[in-house]
C-alpha cells in the first residue's frame, strides 16, 4: 500500500532500524544528563571543594576579624588541628 518509502527499515533492510532507534535514544538521553551535570556545577563533590575545609573557614574569619585570637584558638584545639 505504501510502497518502499526509500527503505525506512534501516541499513539495507538488515533489521538495524529498531537497534539503531534504540541507540539514539540512549545517547539522546546520556547527552541530556551530562548537559545538566555540566550545567549544574557537577554536583555536591564540586561544592565541598569550593567550600574548603573547617580550618580553612575559620582562619578565613580570623583573618577578617570577625573572631578574636582566643576564639580562634580554642576552635582550632576542637578541630584537631
């Protein structure tokens, strides 16, 4: 009824269409997960090295004067460090 429509069916009639549809859809969905990996920033990982460790935020605010020397140094003691 239709005809051959230019043989829909894939590589030469050999059955690759339903694979091939497959495949596409997979690396479609992939492709759109690692936009929004990449887009987001790559997650929690990415935020904890960006945020720094404890000793690191605390000398930050020693170093801006937001706490005093003694504070500094009992919460350096608690840290362990």
């Amino acid at each position: 009824m239709w005809g051959n429509m230019g043989d829909w069916s894939g590589w030469g009639g050999m059955g690759f269409g339903p694979i091939g549809m497959v495949l596409f859809w997979i690396l479609l969905i992939g492709a759109i997960v690692v936009l929004v990996k990449v887009v987001s920033g790559g997650g929690v990982a990415t935020e904890r090295r960006q945020a720094g460790t404890a000793l690191d935020i605390l000398k930050e605010r020693y170093a801006r004067g937001e706490i005093e020397r003694e504070e500094f140094e009992q919460k350096r003691r608690d840290l362990g460090a």
